[in-house]
C-alpha cells in the first residue's frame, strides 16, 4: 500500500524537476536592464536612465564601456506603432573610396565584466513623443560575432499639457531670440542630441562663426572656427521631403554623412541643393528679426578657403543659450 501511494507522488513531481532544471540552464550568462527614476513625464523633460550589465555565470571577460554609442548602449524607442532609435558614433571620418566618406567607429576602451560585479552607466533621456514610451536598451559591446543584448522594456508615460501639442526650442542670442518648432517625428535621434547638448549647456556663449547672406547661419562649434564637435557624431536623418527653406534649422557636417555632431545652421533663404542630404529637424517660427540681423552680419573672406568664403564675421554673434520650450 505504502508503494502504491508513493509511486503516483513521484509521478507527479516528475514532470516539474526537468523544466526547472531547464529554465536554469536557459538563463542567460549576461544580462542588460534599464530603469528610470520617473514613470511619468511631461513633453520635454529631460533625465537620466540607468542601465546595468551583470554577469549572471561564465568566466569575466573584457567588453566594450557602457556609454551612449553606437559600438555600446543604444536606446529603441517606440510610441504607437513607430520605432525610433538614440546612438552615437564615437569615431573618425575616413575615405571609403573615391569621393565616399563615412565614419568608422573607433575601438572602444574595455572593461572587465565578472559576477557580482556589475557594470552601471547613465543614459540621457529627453521626452519628445508623447503619450506612451516603451524604452529598451540594446548593447553590441559583446564579443565579436555575438547578437546584441536587450534589455527588457520599460514604459514612460509622456504627458501634454493642455493647448500645447509639441516641442521645440528658442535659441537666445546676443540679437534676440530665435524661436523654433522642432520635428522629432522626422528626425529623432537629431532632435534628442540637439535638446541634450542645450541641456548640457554645451551651446553656451559659442559664436555664429560661419555667416553667408543669402545662404545661412552657422553655429554650434565648441572650437569655433566650424572644425569642433561634442566629442561624437551622430547617423544622419535624411528626410526628402522637408525643403531647405528661409528658417529651417539642419545640421551641419563633413562630406561623411553620419558625421553631424553640435553644429547646424538656419538657412537665410531656400537652397533645393541640401535637401535629403542634411539632416533638417526644424523651422523658425518666430524671430525673423534676429535671422536677419545675423545673416547681415559684416563678414571677411575666411582664411583657407578656396575659392575664396566671405563668410567670417567680424564682429561673431552670439548663442547665449538654447532652451527647450513647449508649442
């Protein structure tokens, strides 16, 4: 009797002891996970996610830092049914063949990954869609030939205040305030960068070091004269459709395409010629006065050039701040 009432029990158990000791040899060697400190933001906030990449088992090994790069953590950003990825390229421009030049990404510095010993960074986020952000993190640190690494999603509700509908961003300057609307459905990842480095105050009291009436205005360099950038370059956002016209903001660059950084321009008049080759990502729409006290600006030939750019100005006008506004 007793064997008969213990034969079934066992029967029973058995089932349940492969799975489990399955689900332990499914579990991933390393894992990425992504928090936020808020749930909820409005348009425009602007914060910092947490990212953690833990080895679970295995041997250490050297991986790629954890940073916002396109050769590490890149985020994946999805509101309705569009996905939006945020990266950067921390590279250098190089010629690929005759008259094609693209950035390389530059060996990552490493860090040794091993249990109990995760390693952390912090990612900016800055909320451009509203209503509901599902975030995930996605890491190509690992060794070479290995898929990137996902972390679970995470959701970000994103608010709007009442008679406002999107963002954008007034830049001040030493001739008055140049007010845009900005256009994160056409050029995401070009918009958020923008946003983090005025953030960051890293537009902060630079020149318009590169001014040509007729054309454009030019800004954003840390050098200031149209060679610096933040350290990072980011892919281009092409949109055909958007026009260059008189007030349109773009992003400035080399002849490599993914290689716009801090620097941009507002076009002074329509130029057909840029249009789906910069990375346009908004309009001005309010401070004409500015735009044209700017671009009138006098200017010298500038040193170098051939043929000959009068385009340096002698007295430089100046990026106070930018600061992101809601519309």
């Amino acid at each position: 009797m007793r064997t008969s009432l213990l034969l079934p029990g066992l029967l029973l158990l058995a089932p349940f002891l492969p799975e489990a000791d399955s689900q332990a040899q499914d579990r991933p060697e390393v894992v990425l996970e992504l928090t936020s400190p808020r749930p909820s933001l409005a348009l425009g906030d602007r914060i910092a996610l947490a990212v953690k990449l833990e080895r679970k088992k295995g041997k250490p090994t050297e991986l790629n830092v954890l940073r916002l790069a396109r050769n590490s953590i890149s985020l994946r950003v999805t509101a309705g049914d569009t996905t939006r990825t945020v990266t950067r390229i921390h590279g250098t421009v190089v010629a690929k063949g005759e008259g094609e030049f693209v950035v390389m990404d530059t060996p990552s510095s490493k860090a040794e990954l091993k249990r109990g010993k995760p390693l952390t960074a912090e990612i900016p986020f800055v909320a451009l869609l509203p209503g509901e952000n599902r975030v995930r993190a996605v890491y190509a640190g690992l060794a070479e030939g290995e898929p990137p690494l996902e972390s679970p999603e995470i959701r970000i509700a994103v608010s709007v205040p009442a008679g406002k509908s999107g963002i954008g961003a007034v830049i001040e300057t030493s001739e008055g305030p140049l007010t845009f609307e900005l256009w994160p459905e056409r050029a995401f990842n070009t918009v958020f960068n923008f946003l983090v480095l005025a953030g960051e105050g890293r537009y902060d009291n630079l020149n318009f070091h590169r001014i040509i009436r007729g054309f454009m205005i030019q800004g954003g360099d840390p050098k200031g004269d149209g060679t610096g950038g933040p350290g990072w370059t980011i892919p281009g956002e092409f949109d055909p459709s958007v026009k260059h016209e008189r007030g349109v903001i773009s992003m400035a660059r080399s002849r490599a395409v993914d290689s716009a950084g801090s620097q941009f321009f507002v076009m002074h008049a329509q130029k057909p010629d840029l249009d789906g080759k910069y990375a346009a990502f908004g309009k001005l729409v309010d401070g004409t006065e500015a735009l044209e006290l700017i671009a009138t600006a006098d200017v010298a030939v500038r040193p170098g050039t051939n043929p000959p750019e009068k385009s340096k100005p002698l007295d430089p006008p100046v990026i106070r701040t930018i600061r992101p506004i809601l519309r």
